[in-house]
C-alpha cells in the first residue's frame, strides 16, 4: 500500500451543530502546517466538491478528505485536524498511538453527548420534537 503525502485537507463538519461551528472557528484560528478547508457536510458545496461521499453519513461523523483522495472518519479525523495544526502536531502524534486512542475515544464520546444535549435542549426550547437521526450518537 503506498502512502501518500498530505499537502491539504477539507473538513466536512456539522454547521448546524453549535460545538461543530465552535470547533471550526477554533480551527481557522490556528497555525497551520497542512492548509485547511471547512465545508458544511452535506451541503451543495460538499456534494460538488465529493460527489461518491455518503453525505449522510458526513453529517453523523467527522469526515476529513485530503487531496490525493484520503478519507479519515472518526478517531481518525479527529487527530488528522490536529496534526494538520502547528502547536497539535506532537500530540497528534501522540494520539495516534495506542496510550493515545483512550483520549480520542473519551473526547468523541464527551463531544456526542454534548451535541446531543443542544441538539435535544435547543429543539425542545423551540418546542419542535427531536427525532434523533443518529447524527448524535456517540461513536461505536
């Protein structure tokens, strides 16, 4: 299997999810290594730029496509966007080890119960039921 080398990313988040929007102006902010473009999952934009993407499930996970065509999900997309960043590279590295997957793991789980209490509480506020379409799931 060749590896091929990273020289950009596109991360395909969640833009009406309130930590996904924080997440992705947290992102715009940092120094980069690896140049970043953020895309809303799903939207026009994305089909476009992807079209052999499921999309759907690009609204239920992180995804993160580099430009030879690498598609990362999941832990995966998660330590991918750090390493892409100047001060998160070493622990990216880190992360990607064995002693590191229990952290990426935990914060997964921590970030889908966190959508997934704004995701319920803002819809309940508006008084509009909340059919859960496993876009805030936790990770299996």
């Amino acid at each position: 299997m060749s590896r091929l080398p990273v020289s950009r990313l596109t991360i395909l988040y969640d833009a009406q999810c309130s930590l996904c929007v924080h997440l992705r102006n947290w992102l715009l902010r940092q120094r980069k290594l690896v140049p970043l473009a953020l895309v809303p999952a799903g939207s026009a934009e994305a089909r476009r730029r992807f079209p052999a993407l499921d999309h759907d499930r690009t609204l239920r996970e992180i995804t993160v496509i580099g430009d030879k065509g690498q598609i990362y999900g999941g832990p995966a997309a998660w330590v991918v966007c750090l390493w892409a960043l100047a001060e998160y590279r070493p622990k990216a590295h880190w992360l990607a080890t064995p002693a590191g997957a229990p952290f990426v793991r935990v914060t997964m789980l921590a970030a889908a119960k966190y959508r997934e209490a704004t995701t319920a509480g803002a819809a309940v506020g508006a008084g509009v039921p909340v059919p859960c379409d496993d876009r805030c799931a936790a990770p299996g």
